[in-house]
C-alpha cells in the first residue's frame, strides 16, 4: 500500500513538471531548472505561460474527485459520478442559456452555473433514495442526454451562441487565466470546508443510513449540506472550464484501494483526479491541442465499461 | 388509438393542403413524419419493454448518438451528400448498437449490464461528437447541429420507401409475437416457464428496433428524446396492457406536430422530452 501511495505522489510530481515542460515547443530539462531558479528567458516565459493552465488541472482535478467522493458516499453508490449524474449538464444548460439572453460577463457565467448544479443537484438527492446504483445513473443519463438535447436547440437559434456552444459541449483548460481561477476560488473554498466538516458523518453514512443514524448522525443535514458542497464545487469548476466527463469516477475507484478511510480517501482521489487530469491534457496536448474533456470521456468510457463487467 | 389516427390525418391534411400549392413539396416532409415517428416510437417502447425500464431508450443508450457520430463526420470531413450519410449513419448505427449488445452478451445476458454499457457508449459518442464539431468550420456548423438534433426537411423518397419496408416488416413480427410481448412483460422466469423462448424474442425484437432507428436516423437524424418519451406518454394515457401500435402512433402524431414549427423537428421533441423525463424520474420514485 505504502509503495502505492509513493507512486501516487510521485506520479502527480511528474505531472505537474511534463505539463509545464511539454507542449508546442518543448522546454528541456536545464531550462526548467532555469525557470524553477527564477531566471527570465525566452524559454522560461514560454513555461510561465503554461502555468495557469496547470494551475487549473491542479484546481479543478481535486474539486471534482471530491465532488465525487461526497456523492457517492450519500447515495451508497460506486458508480456515481457528477458527470454521469448530469450535474455538468444542468450548469452548461444555463450558461449557453445566460450566453442566449446576453449575460457573458464571468460573474454572470459562475452564478448561472452554480444555479444549473443546483437544479440538478436538488432532482438527483429527491430521487437518489429509492434508486439502486444502476438506476441512478441511467437516471442521470437521461437528464444529460435531455438537457443537450436543448442546449443544441437552442444554440441552433442565434450563430454566435452556436459557436460558444461547442466550446461549452467539452471542458477545457487551455483557456485558463489566473482571473477566473481567482474569482470562483472563494466558491471552492467554501465547498471545500463543507466537505471537510461533513466527512466524519458521511464515512458514517456509508455504513447504512439506519446504522449512522443510531451513532448519532444528523443524515437529513448532512446530505444537505454535502450536496452544497458538491453544487459549489462542481458548478464553479464547470464555469471555468467547461463539463469535464468521468475523472472522478476512476480517481475514486482508485482511491478506495488506498485506504479505507473517507477523509484518507478524499485526499488520494484528489491527487489521483489532479494527475490524471494533468496526464488527459498532456495526452490531449500530444494530440493536437485536443480537449482534456473530450480525453477523459475517451479514456473513460472503455473504463467506465470495464468497471461495470466486475 | 382511433382518436390517435384521426389526429395524425388531420395533422397532416392540414399541413399539405394549406396552402395547397405547397403539396408536392410538403409531402415528403409529411409522409417522413409518419414513418420515422412511427420508427421511434416503436423502437423506444420496445427498448424500454425489452429491458424493462422507461428510461432506457434507444437515444439513452448511444444507438442515436452512433448514428448522429458518423453523419456529422461524413458531413463535416468526408463532404458526402445527404443520401450517403443517411446510409453511413444508419450502418453505424447499427455496428454501435451491435457492440452494445455483443458486450453485453459476452459473460452472459443482464438488462443492467447492457443500460450500463450503454451509458458508456454514449457518452463516448458524445466525446466523439464533441470533437468533429470544435474542428468544424463555423458555416458548417448548421448543417451538423441538425444532425445532432433532427430535422424532416431532408426527407426524400428512396430512403422513406426503404423505412416503409422496414415498418412493415416490424408490424409484422409486432403481430406474431404480441401475446408474447405481453408475456415476456410478466419477468423472464415467469415468461420461460409459461412456455416463451425469452432469448429468442429479445435477440429478435433488438434487432427490430435496431433497425427502426437506424434508418429513421438515416432519414431524418435522432430527433432528439422521441423514441423515448413515446412510451411513457402512451403508458399513462391510455392504460392498456400493451400500448405497443399506441406508441408508434404517438411518435407519429408528436412529429406530425412539430412540421408545423419553424424550427427543426428535433428542437420539439427535444424539448417535451424535458418535462416527460421529469414525469417518469417521479413515477419511478414512487415504484422502487
């Protein structure tokens, strides 16, 4: 387990170093000691230019796996995933929506989709109670497909919002300025603490909702505000880059096989989520500038499968 | 089921002769509603029957999303006309649904196995999609995001007289084996030990509406939610105990409608879907 964990750490090290270091022009290795020792160069800029962009692989990896962690600890449920669960798809609905009635400014676009988080949010806990695993996520399923279904028509009605839309059909990090990561960063921070204050009841939770609820565990309070938690998380990542499908769902099945803990848990998957996302955009990189959301989904899907055959 | 049809001729009187100099150019579009809603509704009350679950509809599971893949490639990439990209998306179509079913029959059938891999597929689709649009030039764009979505005004007569065959082809298999479906309802071991070959009928009528949709798709495109708010409409409505020539019916009757807007068909269905969902995620909660 320990060798495990090592390589966990150091994978998300390299990460972090291949993303600054690769990509139209690749930096070498002396170069980026340069960069590290604070010189200024031609190269050098070319690395801090990078930089927001793996800032917000590092943001947005994390807010997501935990996201992922809180849902599946409410719903008893290994395959859920705020992707899967259109949670994504609610707040990209509203931010073309917002984008078709002329609110665009950045506050607009966080505020509409932390309220398209919201909305889903709210219809998945009502019916997350009576759904076994399979049937939550069809259930979500056919919130997405529905909810793109009526973003494509309404992007059909104005050219200017069709061609945002399909940038708004995949995330992306490659737009990633240090303005934004700023401006949802209190969203996060809340969302994060929440997660933090919840997670001893929900590790409890996972046990059984009759089980917790005789250790003492508020269950109605806790699912409310770990839903919040996951709605700010989720939503403000989706107004900075765009829905990005599956991560969280590998990072926790990964996670779980590194500790038994909750808490433990969320920090491997956050970890994981980071390097993976790191890893897709790199990948993506490699590929043509490819979009990290349409990578994950690519390498997802087939994992996503493979999860289901065991 | 009378007052079904009597509402789809009206529908559609009204659209071809008023005015009546639009006739031979409306038509098409009229006969094209028909069928292909025919083919939708069919096909989803058949996928939600089959795996005994109103949500999982052809569109859920990816066929569409495979069909609508190929189309905006050929359309996009490939610079193929109309007539062959049907026929392109209808052949992927079916190679999409064809894995979906083979990967779920590897290690033995389960309806769960099979929505799950569904899910999959059609989230990759998606991706897929996903890509073909962010490299498109912008002037294109209109013509794939009808593809996403669907539309009737491509309907011609080769590719409708071909759906007409294969509708004909489902009636009857749908009239063979009607007792059976209703059967077949009751639960799988139920079904086997009243003397139904479970296996055959579900291979059979899958790839019945395999067919259905892909060349409807071919036709018109996925038309967004319709084979899957068919069935729960026609369920509620009517309260019989095998709605099934109901809910082609009323996939017909929902497309005759949407002719009428200016928009593409598939920006209709699309948007009943919405609130049908809603219905069926509350009925579901009440159930399980």
């Amino acid at each position: 387990m320990n060798l495990k964990r090592g390589v966990v750490i150091l994978s998300l090290f390299c990460m972090v170093w291949l993303s600054l270091q690769m990509g139209v022009r690749s930096a070498s290795f002396s170069q980026m000691i340069a960069f590290i020792q604070g010189h200024t160069t031609y190269m050098t800029q070319i690395i801090g230019a990078r930089l927001p962009r793996t800032l917000m692989a590092f943001v947005a990896g994390p807010a997501i796996a935990l996201a992922t962690i809180q849902i599946q600890a409410m719903s008893h449920n290994p395959l859920a995933e705020p992707s899967l669960l259109g949670i994504n798809a609610g707040s990209s609905l509203l931010v073309v929506l917002g984008l078709l009635l002329g609110f665009q400014g950045p506050i607009d676009r966080i505020v509409l989709a932390l309220a398209g988080a919201l909305i889903i949010g709210v219809v998945i806990m009502l019916i997350a109670d009576s759904q076994t695993p399979v049937l939550l996520v069809l259930a979500g399923a056919a919130i997405s497909v529905a909810l793109r279904s009526i973003v494509a028509a309404l992007s059909l009605t104005s050219q200017y919002v069709m061609d945002q839309f399909r940038f708004w059909q995949v995330g992306a990090i490659v737009k990633a300025n240090f303005q934004d990561i700023a401006l949802v960063t209190p969203f996060l921070l809340v969302g994060l603490v929440l997660a933090m204050l919840m997670m001893p009841a929900l590790d409890q939770l996972r046990m059984g909702d009759e089980l917790a609820q005789s250790l003492g565990v508020n269950r109605v309070k806790t699912r409310l505000l770990s839903m919040a938690s996951v709605v700010l998380l989720v939503g403000s990542i989706t107004a900075i880059c765009g829905p990005i499908t599956f991560l969280g769902l590998w990072a926790c099945h990964l996670a779980k096989r590194l500790s038994p803990s909750l808490a433990q848990q969320s920090i491997w998957a956050m970890m994981l989520a980071a390097s993976f996302l790191l890893g897709c955009d790199i990948v993506g990189r490699l590929l043509g500038e490819l979009e990290v959301g349409v990578v994950t989904a690519l390498i997802g899907g087939p994992l996503f499968m493979w999860l289901i055959r065991r | 089921m009378k007052r079904l049809i009597v509402g789809i001729i009206c529908l559609n009187v009204l659209y071809c002769w008023v005015p009546s100099y639009l006739l031979p150019f409306r038509l098409p579009q009229a006969i094209g509603a028909i069928l292909c809603g025919m083919a939708f509704g069919l096909a989803g009350y058949l996928f939600q029957t089959l795996l005994d679950n109103p949500l999982a509809s052809p569109d859920v599971l990816g066929v569409s999303a495979g069909c609508s893949l190929a189309a905006v490639i050929c359309l996009l990439f490939l610079g193929f006309g109309p007539m062959l990209t049907g026929w392109v998306a209808c052949l992927a179509g079916l190679s999409v649904s064809g894995l979906i079913f083979w990967l779920s029959n590897r290690h033995g059938y389960s309806k769960l196995t099979m929505i799950l891999i569904g899910i999959g597929s059609q989230a990759m689709m998606s991706a897929g999609i996903s890509i073909a649009l962010l490299k498109a030039n912008t002037y294109q764009l209109k013509d794939a995001l009808r593809w996403l979505n669907g539309s009737l005004n491509e309907a011609d007569w080769p590719g409708l007289m071909v759906l007409g065959m294969i509708l004909v082809i489902a009636f009857g298999l749908i009239i063979v084996f009607y007792e059976s479906i209703g059967l077949y309802k009751l639960g799988d071991e139920l079904a086997q030990s009243l003397g139904l070959d479970v296996k055959k009928l579900r291979t059979v009528f899958f790839v019945v509406s395999l067919c259905l949709v892909g060349f409807a798709c071919s036709v018109c495109g996925p038309m967004a939610s319709l084979s899957f708010i068919c069935g729960p409409i026609v369920t509620r409505w009517l309260k019989k105990e095998n709605p099934i020539f109901e809910a082609g019916l009323m996939g017909a009757l929902i497309l005759s409608a949407a002719n009428f807007n200016p928009f593409p068909a598939g920006i209709l269905t699309g948007l009943i879907g919405a609130p049908v969902l809603l219905y069926v995620l509350y009925q579901m909660k009440g159930n399980l």
